[in-house]
C-alpha cells in the first residue's frame, strides 16, 4: 500500500521488521519486552538511549530533558499552561490551524490565553509573517504549531519572543526538517506521526522550566515529576518507546534530519509540481510560501470528483488521501517514512485523474 495516512501513520518498513523480529523473544531473553518490567535493565536501556538519541537529532547536547508521557499531545495542551501560566501572566498563542486552537481553548480553561497571532481569516492560507505577531509581554510563554496537520502549513521561520519561553507543538513536523530547537523552552510531539506508534507524547523541555514545582498541580500532571523520575514514575508505554527508539536509530543511520528533509522536499514537490501545473484543476489549499513539506492538502473542482478521486486511488492501492472531515478536500500526508516511490505514484495517479477528468 501507499501508505498516506495523516497518522497513525506509515512506519519504515525496515523498523517493523525489526520489531517483528525481536517481538516474541526480545534480544533472546525468552520473553518479549510487552512482558518485562519497566524497571528492568532491559527497558532502562531503551529508555535512557531513546532519550540521548531523541536530544542527539534535535541538535540538544545538554540543558533540556525528554519526558515520555501518555495521553496524546491533546493532553499536552492541558499540561502546558498547568505546568505553566502562573496567575497575573497570559498564556500567548499563534493561532494557525485547529490544534493551535484547541491549544488556545484548553489554556482559556485555566487562566488567561491571548491570540498572538492567528491566520483563520484569511482560511489559513498563508501563515503570519515575522512581523505581525503581537507577543503580549506579560506573557508566561509563546505557543506555535510548526506545522499543521490539517490545513498543510508549516513556518519556515523561529519567532523572536524577547526572551519569553517558546513552546512548539512539533507532532506532525518533529525531525522532518532541521531546527534550531535551542529557540524552542519545550517541543512536543504526539509520536504517531514521524516518530512511531501512537502511546506516547514526547516533550523535551528546558531544565530552567522544570526547576519549579507547581504545588497547585497534580503530581501526576507535573512536568517536574516525570523529570526527577525519568519518565519512570508510573508504568510507561514500554512497546511504543521501544518502536520510538528504532524509528529514531533509523532517521540517524539513513542520513540524520538533514537528509530527511531533502528527501521530504523532493517528495513533496513532486506532488506540489502536479497541483501547480494542473491549471486549476487541482487547487492548493496553502499558499506557496506557507507549503507543508508533510501534510499536501488540495482541492479539485468539485466535491463530487474529490469523491471520484479518493474512491479511485483506493483502487490502485493508496490509502488515508480523503482530507480531515473538517475540511474536506484531499490530503497527503507524507511523512519521513513515507517513501520517494509512493509520491511519485501520487503524483502519476493525479495526473493520470486530470487527463481523464479535466
Ligand atoms: N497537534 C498536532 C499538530 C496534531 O497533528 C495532532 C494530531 O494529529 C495533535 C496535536 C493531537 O495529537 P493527539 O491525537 O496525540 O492528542
């Protein structure tokens, strides 16, 4: 299959057999790690090297901590201004697509939020510029979505914040392009995207953030206590972590971030390059200089031939192409492990549909 899925999404092949592999009898211990304890020396290991890899590809040597934690970046939504927005600050938020508002709402459950920034206007065709954003001062963070999963965006440039803490929501971007993650006090991810199965959310957080302990908070809900505890204070999603761990060996043995993004900049241009050569036909939902290199969503003339076009590429064998039911429209979502071979298909098929539709 070609396997588009927004996410959970498509694995390396190479990694699920790896898996498959060591899956009944882990490393010949006669048991699979589903069956061992978390504290054992076996999972520590896994553990600690997923986290030094994950700080490794983001370019974070030391000052920052990888949290695993559970229930989604969604949760993360809640944690953040938990952990947070202290009472007398504002939680600022650059508002660029639906998660960056649910985000928003969430915030607006526990304290003050304000919009920074927001391109719902304009239907989130092309993101605020530098120069617009209007970061409140009282302002206990800043919070961005990278990229957007559902309208197909993505920044292509850090906001200055004068020194207020930036917090990324990378779930759908993290380690498909290099960053400069040092402008970034936390960045987190739903792993069920570029990093591995769903089950665990990631959050690399700057050590100055987890110096206080949030009295109000519930332990569990402290970004300090999963900490101090190295993401082992309660029983961690030990299966996906693990999967995490081989994603992560093979972003670093194929080439690093860097190499990921060039291929996910030739992936996505063959499929852009169809859109923009189409006359119309297809319609991109983002403007070019806000293009997603992960998630290309588009429109065709209709909905009826949106319909056509979905039912078809099921036929010939791609999967997960409908847009979000929000939106509608058509979305690829083409991930690091999504291979050079199934854009290509892609953007064969969609020109093939033009020539016998258009
Ligand atoms: N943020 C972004 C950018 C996403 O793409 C998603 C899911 O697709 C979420 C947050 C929510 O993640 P989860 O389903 O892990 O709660």
């Amino acid at each position: 299959a070609y396997n588009f899925n927004p996410g959970p999404a498509a694995l390396p092949l190479e990694v699920l057999q790896q898996a498959q592999e060591q899956f009944v009898d882990y490393n010949g211990i006669g048991m699979s790690l589903m069956e061992i304890s978390h504290r054992s020396k076996e999972y520590e290991a896994i553990n600690a090297e997923t986290q030094a890899l994950l700080l490794e590809l983001l370019g974070l040597e030391s000052g920052y901590k990888v949290l695993f934690m559970g229930g989604g970046a969604s949760t993360q939504f809640a944690t953040i201004p938990l952990n947070f927005l202290k009472p007398g600050k504002v939680g600022s938020y650059i508002i660029t697509g639906s998660f960056s508002e649910k985000a928003y709402e969430e915030a607006k459950v526990l304290g003050e939020a304000v919009i920074a920034a927001s391109n719902k206007e304009g239907k989130w065709r092309s993101l605020p510029k530098a120069e617009d954003l209007r970061i409140d001062p009282n302002s206990a963070y800043v919070h961005m979505t990278t990229n957007n999963t559902i309208e197909g965006s993505q920044f292509s440039y850090i906001p200055e914040t004068g020194g207020i803490p930036l917090i990324g929501d990378m779930t759908s971007g993290i380690l498909s392009r290099p960053i400069d993650a040092k402008k970034y006090a936390m960045i987190y991810a739903g792993a069920q995207k570029n990093l591995g199965p769903s089950g665990v959310t990631v959050a690399v957080i700057r050590d100055d953030l987890l110096a206080d302990e949030p009295k109000h908070v519930p332990v569990m809900l402290r970004y300090s206590t999963h900490a101090k505890n190295s993401s082992l204070y309660n029983t961690p999603p030990v299966h996906s972590i693990y999967m995490v761990n081989l994603v992560l060996k093979w972003v670093k043995n194929n080439g690093g971030v860097a190499a990921m993004e060039k291929n996910n900049i030739e992936k996505s241009k063959l499929v852009y390059d169809v859109i923009d050569a189409s006359g119309g036909f297809y319609n991109g939902n983002v403007d070019a200089d806000s293009r997603s290199i992960m998630n290309i969503t588009f429109r065709l003339p209709s909905e009826e031939l949106e319909k056509q076009f979905v039912k078809e590429s099921e036929k010939h064998n791609f999967v997960g192409l409908a847009g979000h039911r929000s939106v509608g429209g058509i979305r690829a979502s083409a991930y690091n492990a999504v291979p050079y071979e199934a854009c290509k298909a892609l953007a064969d098929f969609m020109a093939d549909f033009q020539k016998r539709n258009g």
